[in-house]
C-alpha cells in the first residue's frame, strides 16, 4: 500500500494527498481510502505527478467507482481532441479565453458527469486559479428557513444562453439545439447520498413549479449563501498537478483567462461524457 497522508484543503471539501506512486491499477487498500477520502472531501488534489491520459482516466474512474466499466465505444471524450484540453494554447482548445462562472460541467444532460478531473500538462506559473465550491456545503450550511422554501422544489438546467449578474469577461459558450433537464434543487447524490444544493449559476434556467418573480430571487438567495468567498477555495495551478473532483458536489469557475496569457493548458477527463457529435460542439464568445 502507499504511504499516503491526507491533508485537508479547506474546511468544508477538497484533500491533497500526498505520496502517491501512480500506477494501474493501485492495491485495494490505496484504492478504498482514495474512495473513502473522495466520498467523503468531494475533491483530490495530487501534485506533482507525471502522469498519461490512461492513469488520469483510471484515477478518475476508480475514484467513483467505474474502474472496472469499459468505455462506450459510442463516448466522444477521449477521440475528439479540442474535447480534451482546456487551453488557452493549443489549437483545439476548449474554454479558450475568458471567466467561466460558477457550474457543474454538463447540468443540462439527464445523466450526470460523476466526475471530472484536470491535469496541468503545461502551466506557466502564475496561471489563473480554478474556484471551487461545495453544494454538499452548501446545503449543510443552508439557514433552515431556506430549507423549507426550496424543500420539494425543481430547477431547469440548460446548455442554452442564460446569463446573470456581473458578465464582464464572462466566456459564453453557445450549443446548437441546446439540450436542458429538470431536477430537484434539494438533490440527493447517487452514489454517497449526501444531500446537495443542486442549482449553478451558470446553467440553472428557472425553478420550474415558481412564477419568475417568485423563484428568481429564490435562486438568487441561494447563490448568495453558496457562493460566498468563505466557502470558495482556489486551486493555483502549477504543472503536474492533478485535481479529480465530483463533478455533482463541487462546483468549479475560474477568473478571466487571456489568450496572451501565460500557458495554461489542462488536460481533461470526464465521465459518464454526455453524448455530443462534433457538430454540437459549442463555439465560444465574449459576453463583454
Ligand atoms: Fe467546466
């Protein structure tokens, strides 16, 4: 087994660990405490690994469980190269300039993405941070009389063009036949059973059993409390960093990224990936 030490990040989520020597696939005993910290912290941070798509993707998939479950032929995350990489360098790459707000990758698919990792393959420190937060703290956090308004309420989830608040530098991503799913706001997670608050700012359309000028300042209110910077924690970026994260509990956005910029190229991994053809593929623009 490892050695491993685990040291939290922040209060409420998110662990490094250190000492891990990557490889496929890892003894059981270091594979349950991964699983256990991961269910438990909602993100893993290692640092300074040297690692292949191959070990990210086994990290990835043992830590929900899914190691085992070969990759549907039909998935486009690991062919389709401009899917792979968030960068503001390469080419092809995703999310290319701009400030991301707050969101669960893919919300909009009835299916979640369980997880969803980054590597930094080439980082030119300083980089701009990815900003996490946690819906499971958000929930075990949220005042009792919020509880009760959203207790038995659902939300519209959308990939379509739903901006709110401040847009400055805001990166928007525009889908062809924009895809959308309802959900409950009082959600609970499929495979730890935590109760989370399942709304982003980023993608959350309306609460769909409210009139707009009763659930949208609900809405509002919840992302006052989710949002706020205490519950905010910072991953700076430095190269052979690998952040693995659940992808239904920790929400993630990140400041204003510049083309001219220093590298920051992010090798990505995420699964179950939502079922998309290259043509419905967003194209990215500036809100201004
Ligand atoms: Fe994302």
């Amino acid at each position: 087994m490892n050695r491993l030490e685990i040291r939290d990040l922040s209060k409420a989520f998110g662990s490094e660990v250190v000492g891990l020597e990557p490889k496929i696939p890892l003894d059981a005993d270091t594979c349950q405490l991964l699983q256990r910290v991961f269910d438990e912290r909602g993100l893993l941070l290692f640092r300074g690994l040297d690692i292949d798509k191959a070990s990210q993707v086994y990290l990835s998939k043992m830590l929900v469980r899914k190691d085992t479950v070969a990759d549907d032929p039909t998935a486009d995350d690991v062919d389709i190269e401009h899917e792979m990489y968030i960068s503001n360098k390469r080419t092809k790459g995703i999310a290319p300039f701009g400030r991301l707000q707050f969101h669960t990758d893919a919300m909009w698919c009835d299916q979640p993405v369980e997880v969803l990792s980054l590597y930094g393959e080439d980082v030119e420190e300083p980089v701009v941070p990815t900003i996490f937060v946690s819906a499971v703290n958000g929930w075990n956090t949220l005042p009792a009389g919020l509880r009760q308004r959203v207790h038995g309420l659902s939300a519209s989830h959308t990939a379509g063009q739903l901006r709110r608040g401040d847009l400055t530098d805001v990166l928007v991503a525009t889908f062809q036949n924009a895809r959308s799913t309802v959900a409950p706001i009082e959600f609970r997670h499929p495979r730890t059973g935590q109760t989370l608050l399942y709304v982003c700012e980023q993608m959350t359309q309306e609460i769909v059993d409210l009139l707009p000028d009763e659930g949208e300042p609900l809405i509002q209110e919840i992302f006052d409390h989710m949002y706020q910077p205490d519950n905010q924690w910072s991953l700076y970026w430095r190269k052979g960093d690998l952040a693995v994260w659940d992808n239904i509990s920790i929400q993630h956005a990140r400041p204003n990224v510049m083309t001219d910029g220093p590298a920051r190229t992010l090798r990505k991994f995420l699964f179950p990936s939502p079922k998309m053809s290259p043509e419905q593929l967003p194209t990215f623009s500036n809100a201004g």
